[in-house]
C-alpha cells in the first residue's frame, strides 16, 4: 500500500509541475466553487498530510476500519457549503498561496521526503483533529490518501485540459474497492449492481462522493 501511495503521489506532484497547471490557475476548475489553485492547493495537501499524521502523537482514541471511516465521516454528499467544505475551499486556496512552481516543488521535496520514511514508519494508528473519538491504521490512511490523489488527479487534469495521468493497476483497483463500498452504503445494492451489469435499468447516478 505504501510503495502504491508513493508511485500515485508521484505522478500527482508531476501533474502539478505541468506548464498547464500554472497557465490556469486563476480560472475556474472542474469543481463547482474551486479554482484550479484551489483544487491544486487541494491535491498537494493529501501528500503533505502523511508526515504531518507521522509527526504526531499516536492517538489513544480507538481504531475502526478504513470501511467505517467512510461510513463516519460527515462531508460524503455534504452541500458545497456546509462550513467543512468551505473549509476545503479556503483550505486548497491558502496552501497554494505561494503560486504553482512554489506549490510543485514543496510536494515533490515531500515526496521525496515520503521515499525514505514512509516505507520504514511504524504500523501504528493515526487521527486529524476533525475527526470524531476515533483514529485508523496507518496504511488505510494511506489509502484513503491514495484515493483522495486518484480522485483529484483527475480532476486537475481534466480542468486544465490534460489527459487523466495513469496509475498502477493495484492503486486503482484499491481506490475503486473503496469507491465502491462507499457507493453501496448511499445507494443500496440493486442501484449498484445494475449501474455495473445492466444499462437498461441502471440508477442515473452511482456516485459514491
């Protein structure tokens, strides 16, 4: 999982060195309320969240599974202004203050940061403050980190006119798994199912964020 985040994080803070990038960041980006900047700002944060979790503390809170994190947290198919995700507005906007070469350059020394700690660091628990009463492992951090990369690689790229960069196989089929637990907790099996196996009678939407 590690080795799968650390490939992804990789060609995230590539994406974020693309000429294109910095040639739109003023502009709007594919997300409702969120500038390329923003959304930029957005993506580098879930590379610098990891040794921003590995500098904390082990929490004393109790370790539920990745699954249940998704089940818990508030923001999944939260209106885009409810004050978290302002938050994440304001939040993207202000880690990317100092502009696109500043803000690609930070996430590749952090990734390169990552390649020596993160594959030694001990299995242990994390939290962020946001969270309830409760922390998860490491490694599902990680991935649910690795999902939030995925997700918004794309995004980037597809405001700015890229094509969507290519993951390993492993970190999408990962991201996909979680996509889709998430999925059928909001929309029931049949829906879920049909969107996968029969177009005639699939739901219009499946979305799982």
């Amino acid at each position: 999982m590690r080795e799968l985040y650390l490939s992804v994080a990789d060609t995230a803070a590539k994406l974020l060195a693309a000429p294109e990038v910095a040639d739109g960041w003023h502009q709007p980006s594919a997300l409702a309320k969120l500038s390329v900047r923003g959304l930029a700002g957005h993506l580098a944060g879930q590379v610098f969240f990891i040794p921003a979790v590995l500098a904390e503390p082990v929490p004393t809170e109790p370790a539920i599974s990745i699954h249940e994190y998704y089940a818990r947290v508030s923001w999944i198919g939260s209106d885009l202004d409810t004050p978290f995700n302002q938050g994440i507005r304001s939040g993207g906007e202000e880690e990317a203050a100092d502009g696109p070469d500043a803000l690609a350059a930070r996430v590749a020394a952090c990734v390169e940061e990552l390649r020596g700690t993160l594959p030694t660091a001990a299995d242990r628990t994390v939290r962020r403050p946001t969270w309830g009463a409760w922390s998860i492992g490491l490694d599902d951090f990680v991935a649910s980190r690795m999902l939030e990369l995925v997700v918004h690689s794309d995004d980037l790229a597809h405001s700015v006119g890229l094509p969507t960069p290519e993951f390993p196989a492993p970190a999408v089929e990962t991201v996909v798994d979680l996509l889709s637990r998430i999925a059928l907790r909001r929309h029931g099996a049949t829906d879920v199912l049909r969107a996968l196996s029969r177009s005639e009678r699939a739901p219009a939407s499946i979305s799982a964020l």
